[in-house]
C-alpha cells in the first residue's frame, strides 16, 4: 500500500473525472493506472472523513468515511457492475 495521502488525493481526483472504469494513482511516484475496483480496495484502508464536498458529490451524509465509501461504491460495482454516477 501506498502514503494514505496519495490514495486519498488519486480517490478525489477520481470522483473529480465522473468515476471512471479506471483510475490514475501515484505509485512509487509515479503515475500508475488501476481498475476502479483496485482503487477502491486500497481506499478502504483509510478512516478518514471524506471531506463534505465528496460526500455531496457522490450523495452521502457529512462525515461519510473514505472507508464507508469505498464499501458503498464496492457494492455498487458488484460482480463486474459498473458505477452508478452521481
């Protein structure tokens, strides 16, 4: 895994670009394309608070976690699903 910073700066970027089916991550600084799902898995492991206005984008109460959201948007994916835009 990589600074929790970085992951937490590509997720945003990534909600930012309308959830694409892949994602851009720095990865030993350097810029690295993962699946959406690779993105979201390695999310999951940061407790922090999504800042408010994520939450609003992808429509989850204040104080959503980076962790809650990835479990949220995991979900939708499903077993090859696609995300559902907000």
């Amino acid at each position: 895994m990589h600074d929790s910073a970085h992951i937490r700066s590509d997720f945003c970027a990534w909600i930012d670009a309308g959830q694409p089916e892949t994602a851009i991550i720095q990865m030993d600084f350097e810029p690295t394309v993962c699946s959406a799902r690779e993105l979201l898995v390695e999310i999951r492991e940061c407790s922090g608070v999504l800042p408010a206005y994520y939450c609003t984008v992808l429509n989850m109460p204040d104080g959503t976690t980076y962790t809650d959201a990835a479990e949220v948007l995991l979900r939708e994916l499903g077993d090859g699903g696609t995300l559902v835009a907000a």
